[in-house]
C-alpha cells in the first residue's frame, strides 16, 4: 500500500508544480529568428525526340500491305465521300486481310476500302 500512496504523492506534487509555473507571470523567453535563404538550381532536363513511325508491314496470302499506304488510301476515301479527315488520330482502321478490307470509323462514320 505505501507505494501506491506514494504514487498519489508523487502526482500531487507534480501537478501542483505545474499549475504553479503555469500561474507564475515570469516574462516570456524571446525565440530567436532564424533566416532561411531558398536556394534554386537551374536544371537541365533532356528533351525527347519522338521516334519516327518505323516501316510496318502485313503480309497475307501473297499479299503486302503497308500501313501508310493503308492510311493515306483510307484518308483519300473519307474525303471523297465528304467527310473531312481534320486530325488523324481520331482516325481508327482495322485490317481484315483475309476479307483483302480495311474497315475504319471516324467520329461516327464508318466505311471501307477493297484493298
């Protein structure tokens, strides 16, 4: 029992010496102001260059396709049948060469070309 009363002691008195600093109206330490100084280095960063398209070719059956000329054949006949191909990318064309086809889509439209 005694050290649980001493325990009891022992938190009284430390609470009573923190209630008595807390009042006391000692003046208040000054905090020194330290200066940070940002420091910016310049980098360089690499530029990438895109790699050019590489020469891709399907053959099937005897048959070579190449895919720019695919590309500029599908182009040729979205604008013929009045449908103008602006940006490319949007530009979607899959090969069937078994159907010797290439179908493609273009904002909605869809057509063909016998290749």
């Amino acid at each position: 029992m005694n050290k649980r009363i001493d325990k009891k002691k022992q938190k009284r008195t430390l609470e009573s010496a923190v209630t008595a600093t807390a009042t006391s109206s000692a003046p208040a330490t000054a905090t020194p102001v330290v200066e940070i100084k940002e420091v910016v280095k310049e980098v360089k960063v690499p530029v990438e260059v895109p790699a050019k398209n590489p020469a891709f070719y399907v053959q099937y059956q005897s048959a070579e396709y190449t895919v720019s000329a695919i590309t500029e054949r599908v182009i040729a006949d979205c604008n013929a049948k009045g449908h103008a191909v602006e940006n490319p990318e949007a530009l979607s064309i899959y090969l069937k060469p078994e159907d010797k086809k290439a179908y493609y889509t273009l904002g909605g439209f869809n057509g063909y070309i016998e290749l």
